[in-house]
C-alpha cells in the first residue's frame, strides 16, 4: 500500500489555496448571503482546467480519475468554499465522457469543461427520494421523439444549469420485467420553454440554491438520449459512487477546515492565565475530531481508488460518506464549542459550515439507507427496506 501522493496530486489539493487569494471565504459567504452562484469562480476554475478532470483530453478535460476529482473537493472545501455544483459536474461530465456518442461529447463537454456552460443532475421527485424506483416523470415516446413531463425536487443550481441530466421513465414500472428497466437519461436543454423552477428556501449557507422543476411537454429526441433508452438506471447507478465519494472528500474538507481555525483559535485566547487549548477539556474534543476526519479521509480515498481501479466500490463509496459526513458534524460541532461564544458569529464564520455539514447525513442519501446497504450488501443480512 502506497499512502503518497504524486506531485501532480499534491498540486490538485493545493489548488484550494491558489483559488483563495481571488475567491476566499468571505467571498463564498457574501455570495452565498445573496443566492447568487460564483459564476466568476466557477469560469476561473474552468479556465485553469479542473472542472473537467474525470474527462478525456480529447474533449477539453483533464483526463484525470475518481482520486483526483476527489482531492479537488477536499482542497477547496479545507479553504472553507466547498461546492455543490462541482458534485453535480462529476457526475455529469463522466458520465456524458463515457456513455456519450461523439456528437454530445463534442457539443457538450468541452464548454463545461471550460466553465462556460453549466449542469444539474436531476433525479429527485417529491415521492420518490431514496426510493428512485417509484420515480413517476415520464417520456413518452412520440414516434422516434419523446415528450417530457413531470415534477422534480431538491435540483441544486437548476436556476443557472444551462442543461439538466434528467432521469425519467420511458417505460412502465408496471410493463418491465426488472424495476430497474424503463429508464432513460435525457440531456436537457435547461433554457427552454415549458421548464418552470421554483425556488425552495432552505437554512443551508451556500451560493447554490434548490429548486422545484416542473416539465411540460418538453420535446426530446434521439440526440438527448444519454446511452440507450430503457437503460438509463446502468449509468444512473454508476454515478452514484462517485457523488458518494466526492461527497465524502467534502466533508473530509469541511473537517479540516473548522478544526484548522479551532486550532489556531485555541492555541491564541488566553483563559485563566494560559491559552484554552492547554486545557484538555478544549484540547480532546478537537483531537478526536481530527481522528475522526483522517478516518474518513482514508476511506474516501480508498473508495476514490477501486473506482479507479475497475473495481466494486459501492461499500467503499457508502462507508466514506456516511463516516465523513458524522465526522464533519462532530468536526464542526467541536470548533464551535471551542470558539465559545464566537463560534456563533459570523466574524469567526463556523456556524455557517454545521448546516452543510448536517446535510452530509442526509442528502442525497440519509444514513440510516447506506446502513440498510452495508447491512443488505456487505455484511449478508436480509433486507430490511
């Protein structure tokens, strides 16, 4: 086992401090306080060739893997701006790199990978959540062309998606022989008519937003199908571990980040004569939490590794976002209560991170489904959902 990183990796996790000095943690914040996205950022980001790192060359990417894309997010996340829409382009972009034909991967990817063009992954429906099975957004063939109608929820940054992946059924549960049959991914033109998004508040500090989308009569046709049609859900669920474990660096990120500023905060303010990380009741719960992050370090990048490699990552993928994101919680959690009071501020800007961090256990996947998982799919277990 090899724990190094190579130059070139060192030089993706350290791309967080460069980006800072344009795009820093007040930046993220003002941006997120008005729900605005980052456009600037996001083009810089682009134009210094990381938005495209899990593509081929050939069509504007870094032609880079799981590893990298992961240490990507972890690197910028650790310098306090973690971002929702950088998931949405690793599951996208690959799988656009991989399952695309030439013509979309021609007309597609190399502008996004430029930051010129933008897209939201869009699954999510009010009734069917961790159950994608009962998705009920239809494309109803229409000749050799399809009609898209139907209703999704929770779709980060479907305001400035240029395009959407949506997952939709073109057929019947009801009709195919497995339930996984009947899906189809559609590339969607997200400028369009007969696309309506309404905005969903949430307590989350984040320039993204979350949308309602609703679909009405979209006409769709051969060239917006994504691989073959009824067989969407084969790409749909090799997607998901890489959203699992890009989601995991986030958290490993976000750790990082509070516990760092911890640190250096306790190591600073004086209390009865002596800095409070001198006492251990600070000191301990800072330590385990760093514990806790290099845990789910490891296991984010062991996941980052089989996906790599070819092989079943689908325990890795899961145990890696569900320990990262408890060990961002307690992360979080710990900086807080070492700040004392200031740990409420906006000044010291720890605060802003638990509902993000909270989100980890929850979306897009709760914890209590990947423990079904690892109980069902690791461990032998009946199923128990």
């Amino acid at each position: 086992m090899d724990f190094a990183l190579s130059d070139e990796q060192k030089m993706i996790l350290a791309y967080g401090e460069k980006l800072v000095r344009d795009f820093d943690r007040a930046h993220f914040l003002e941006m997120a306080e008005k729900r605005e996205f980052p456009a600037e950022m996001w083009r810089r980001m682009g134009a210094d060739g990381f938005l495209g790192m899990m593509v081929p060359e050939e069509y504007g990417g870094a032609g880079q893997g799981m590893t990298e894309m992961a240490l990507l997010m972890e690197g910028i996340s650790q310098q306090g701006i973690p971002s929702f829409m950088l998931i949405a382009a690793t599951m996208v972009l690959a799988q656009i790199a991989h399952h695309g034909n030439e013509d979309q991967k021609r007309r597609l990817l190399p502008a996004a990978c430029r930051g010129e063009t933008v897209f939201c992954f869009v699954i999510t429906e009010p009734d069917a959540g961790s159950n994608s099975m009962r998705i009920a957004t239809t494309a109803r063939r229409r000749g050799d062309r399809f009609v898209l109608n139907g209703q999704k929820t929770f779709i980060t940054g479907a305001d400035i998606a240029d395009y959407g992946l949506v997952v939709a059924r073109t057929t019947p549960l009801e009709e195919v022989k497995r339930k996984t049959d009947g899906f189809t991914l559609f590339v969607v033109d997200f400028k369009q008519a007969g696309i309506e998004k309404t905005y969903i508040p949430t307590g989350i500090v984040a320039p993204e937003r979350q949308f309602q989308v609703f679909f009405d009569d979209i006409e769709l046709g051969p060239e917006d199908v994504l691989g073959e049609v009824d067989r969407g859900f084969d790409i749909l669920f090799e997607s998901l571990n890489p959203e699992r474990i890009v989601m995991g660096a986030m958290g490993v990120g976000i750790g990082r980040y509070v516990l760092r500023r911890a640190a250096e905060y306790a190591s600073e303010r004086q209390v009865f004569g002596q800095p409070i990380g001198a006492h251990q009741g600070v000191q301990h719960p800072l330590a385990a939490a760093r514990v806790k992050v290099e845990m789910a370090g490891l296991m984010t990048y062991r996941g980052a590794w089989a996906y790599d490699q070819g092989l079943p990552a689908g325990d890795d993928a899961n145990m890696a976002k569900y320990f990262a994101g408890e060990a961002a919680i307690e992360a979080v959690d710990a900086a807080m209560q070492a700040h004392g009071g200031n740990g409420f501020t906006k000044e010291y800007g720890i605060m802003d991170l638990y509902p993000m961090a909270r989100l980890l256990r929850t979306a897009p996947l709760n914890r209590e489904v990947i423990l079904s998982y690892i109980g069902e799919k690791t461990m032998g277990m009946p199923r128990s959902y």
